[in-house]
C-alpha cells in the first residue's frame, strides 16, 4: 500500500513551487487583470473597515464598502483561482462591515 507522502510528493514543494512563496496564480496561468482587481478589493474593503468604526468619516466608509462590496462581487464572479477568491471574500466580507458601520454613523452624504 502507498503512503500519503509518496502521493502527495515531497513535503514544501507542493505543484513546482518554491516553498514559502505566495502567488495569487495558483494554476501556473498568469491573470494580471484578476489580481489587480483582487488586491484592489481587499484594499478598499481594509480602508471601509478601518473608516466604518471613525464616525467623522462615515462618508469615506460608506462609499469606500459600496464600492468594495459591489466591486468584490464582480471580481468574484470572474477570478480564476481560490487564493484569489479566499481574498475577495475578505474584501467582500470587510466592505460590507465598513458600509454597515458608515451608514450607522451617517450614511453616504454629509450631515447638517
């Protein structure tokens, strides 16, 4: 009977990469296109997310978790691998709490 570690190959270098090194092309494709609009994501969703609990900054909160949850569904739909996707969902995830948060705090337009 065969072990799992001669299955699984040898231990760190797992599909011909080197250990350690993250990519978001996990299928050996190159998708520039999609990682920019993954990073873009969670970046926005990060920003929404920090601004959501400053209520002085609703506004940025607000528009900021519009756009990243609205944006990260899009990027969803079209991303080629699962490390792009697992960081979607977190942009996604983020961008909706920041929204949340803004729209508690104000919502989308300045206040009197």
């Amino acid at each position: 009977m065969a072990s799992m570690r001669n299955v699984l190959g040898p231990a760190g270098h797992a599909a011909g990469r080197a250990p350690g090194r993250f990519t978001l092309n996990t299928d050996g494709a190159r998708h520039p296109a999609e990682n920019v609009l993954t990073v873009a994501t969670l970046l926005i969703g990060i920003l929404a997310f920090v601004t959501g609990f400053i209520v002085r900054a609703h506004m940025i909160a607000s528009w900021a978790g519009a756009l990243g949850f609205l944006g990260g569904l899009y990027t969803q739909y079209i991303s080629a691998t699962t490390a792009q996707r697992s960081l979607i969902i977190v942009g996604v995830v983020a961008s909706f709490v920041g929204v949340a948060l803004g729209i508690y705090h104000g919502g989308f337009v300045p206040g009197p």
